[in-house]
C-alpha cells in the first residue's frame, strides 16, 4: 500500500483526498470507507458530492430527472482553461454536443433510438463470427511465444477492431482509433497538466476532421453499420444531425465501445491468475454458461466505468445530508458493485454467487449502456477462445504486477505482462 493509502486508511473521513491519482488506482479502500461511514460525501476539494452505497446509486440512476446528465463542459474535459492556445486549437475542430450520455431525455431518447438498431439481437447475432474469428487471429499472433502483453496484443485489439469495423475504419487505421480514445479517455480522467490538454485537443480535432470525412462519404454511399445511421439520421424524421452532433454521438461510441471491453477482458485474466480456485472451475467447466458467469462476475468486479457524473435538479436529502440544486454528483458504480449489503463478501471474486448479474457495471435506468449486449458478446468470445488455446495463466518472469490507471470516471489497468501454456 503506498503512503499515500495509509494515511487514507488512518485519517479522519473529512480528510480524504478521493482525486488524489494514488487512490484513483486502488479506490477499494477508499470506497469502503465512504460506504460505511460517509454514504454522502461532499469532496473538500472538488464541492463534489459522492454517492457509494448500491441502493443510492442505484436510486439515481434510474432518476433522470433529479439527477441529470445534462453537463457538457464537464464531460469535454475543457472547463474553464482559460487557456487561449487550447481554445484556438478547439476552435480549429466542432464545438462539443450534448447527446447520448450528455443529454436528458427527450433528446436523449431521440439520439440514442438512431443507433439502437445496431446493438439489436439479430445484428449482434450477425456479428458475433467477425468477433470469434478476431479473437483467433489475435491469439494466432503471440500463441507461439507462450507471452504477450495481454492489454495491447487482445484486451484493446478486440473490441477496437470490431467497433472500427462498424465506424468504417479500414484496419491501417486502427491505431489512430486507439489513439484517438486515449485522448478522449485522458479527458474524462480529469487528471491532466497543461501538456496533456494540448495533446488531448490536438487529437480530438484530427478525430473530427478524419470522421467528417468518413461521414460525408456515408452521406452518399450508405452501408450497414453504425457510422451510416448516425449519419443519415434526422430528429423525427425532419432535421438531420449536423457535423457535431454527429461527432458527439461517434465520439461516445468510440469510448463505450472499446476502452470499457478492453479494461475488463484485461482484469479479468488478472483475477483469473489471482483466484486459481476460480479459474479452475471454468477451466474444467468451459460451457457457455460458465464462461457467460465469469463474465458476469468481472464485470462486477472490475467495473471499467467506475464513476459518473451526475447534476441535481433539485434540493436532495439522502442520508441526514442536503444535496443542493445544481450540485455536482459522482455516481460510484464501483463502489455500489462492492458493497457487502448487496452483494456478499463483495471483495471476493466468485462465478458462482447467486446475484452475480444484479452489477450496476453498464448502469441503469435510460442511461443503461448502450453498448452492453457487444460488449457482453465481445467478452464470452474472447474468454472462450482463450480458454480453448491457453491454459496455466502468470505473470512473466520478472513482470511486476500490473498497476491500474489513474482516471477519475474509468478504472483498467496499464497493462498486463502475460506468460501462459499453450493448450
């Protein structure tokens, strides 16, 4: 435990440093402590008020209209620079849109119906031998050796290539895919210097200017996939979505349809190396419902969108504490995926608990993720082809043990040097 950590586990509940990047890797501890002793916390730093319990988040989660996603210049990760060189380099891209995520119903109803169709049964049914077949290709490329960095070799590839076959990316192009999530990703982390804004903006604004190109091409030679719905889309059958709302929605699809996928197939090999009982029983037991429990239970366990922000609408009293109108909320869903008066012994890594699927890792209510039934689909197919072709899972000599990424909102590790047997 760092030094940082140990002093949070000693120090009164009113002292803590909930942001700070050292609990932002390990917020276990941290998320306990608010559970049990302050369900409502208003951060000293941040005028935040964070919401741990699995009830209270929950409870707002299906409460869009106390507590509301409508905040877009938190969720661009440019509020009040007051940085002229980062404003002029966003002025050179499209101003951000509130859609999916960002937006309260009735528009958010509205944009969110325009891709619905894509993450329909019978589409991800269509979908699901492209998934099998990238699954193999990448384990074909580093099985041999008998080691990868499982993060960059499979846990990122995956869910990248598939969600850039449905943006029309050709697959020359899918490291400036990648590239392009980590920026929005640092963004949401909240946790970047004056460098790293710029960098971040420098990457956003060539995503825009590469996707409008991709979208005027959709615009007069539609496909079937993702990208030409948004772009041919139009609010009640009258006002076609502009550039940057059609940016917006992308942007969200990119972020929600690879970096979650990916921090989940990471952590769960880890949880697999580190609960060898566990990894027995669906080594011995590879069937479809298994491996669907194991996905279940990492999910729960490594909750990839830890937190959320939320806005009040209004005055709330929950726990003895005043929540004012127009107040900032995190939604700890990671926290509420812990939490022992939900889930027992929630620390425990278990495939076979009895309420493995009441996890709140894709949310609730209208903001349920969008992209759950891929990602879910994405999961079972990389676990499955894992355990068909590797067995007796560990970290490379001399490896050191994975760390997590400092992030505000998503929570995944930095990597993950794997060593294993072929089957």
């Amino acid at each position: 435990m760092s030094e940082k950590l140990e002093q949070m586990a000693r120090c009164p509940v009113h002292e803590f440093a909930p942001m700070h990047p050292e609990v932002l890797r390990c917020p276990a501890m941290l998320n306990r402590r608010l559970r049990e002793e302050a369900p409502v916390f208003r951060d000293p730093t941040t005028g935040m008020f964070f919401i741990s319990r699995y009830e209270d988040v929950q409870a707002m989660a299906r409460d869009h209209a106390t507590f509301s996603s409508a905040m877009p210049a938190v969720m661009s990760g440019a509020v009040n620079s007051g940085d002229e060189e980062l404003t002029a380099l966003m002025e050179q891209g499209y101003p951000n849109v509130p859609t999916m995520l960002t937006q309260d119903p009735p528009l958010q109803r509205r944009y969110r119906k325009f891709v619905d169709g894509a993450f329909s049964t019978s589409s991800l049914k269509r979908l699901e031998p492209f998934i099998e077949a990238t699954s193999h290709e990448l384990i074909d490329r580093f099985i041999d050796s008998g080691q990868c960095e499982f993060l960059g070799e499979f846990g990122i590839p995956l869910p990248l290539t598939v969600i850039g076959s449905q943006l029309g990316t050709p697959v020359e192009d899918l490291p400036r895919l990648r590239k392009w999530t980590e920026a929005f990703v640092a963004n949401l982390g909240q946790q970047l210097d004056r460098e790293g804004r710029l960098k971040a903006a420098k990457d956003v604004v060539e995503f825009q200017h590469y996707f409008v190109e991709k979208m005027e091409e959709r615009r007069k030679v539609p496909e079937d996939d993702i990208l030409s719905r948004v772009v041919n889309a139009s609010i009640d059958g009258e006002k076609p979505l502009d550039h940057a709302e059609c940016l917006s929605m992308l942007s969200q699809i990119l972020v929600a349809g690879n970096e979650t996928t990916a921090a989940s197939l990471t952590e769960g090999i880890w949880l697999l190396i580190n609960n060898p009982d566990q990894y027995e029983l669906v080594r011995s037991d590879p069937s479809t419902e298994m491996i669907s429990r194991l996905v279940e239970e990492v999910l729960r366990v490594s909750s990839p969108s830890a937190n959320m922000f939320r806005r009040t609408t209004r005055d709330v009293e929950l726990h003895g504490v005043t929540i004012p109108e127009n107040s900032m909320c995190f939604a700890r869903f990671a926290s509420a995926n812990q939490d022992d008066g939900q889930f027992e012994d929630a620390l425990r890594f278990d495939i076979m608990r009895e309420n493995l699927r009441d996890h709140l890792a894709f949310g609730k209510g209208i903001h349920h993720c969008l992209g759950a039934s891929l990602a879910r689909r994405e999961l079972n197919c990389g676990f499955k082809a894992i355990l068909e072709r590797m067995e007796n899972f560990r970290l490379q000599p001399d490896a050191h043990e994975p760390q997590f990424a400092p992030n505000a909102l998503l929570h995944g590790l930095e990597g993950l040097q794997l060593a294993f047997d072929i089957r």
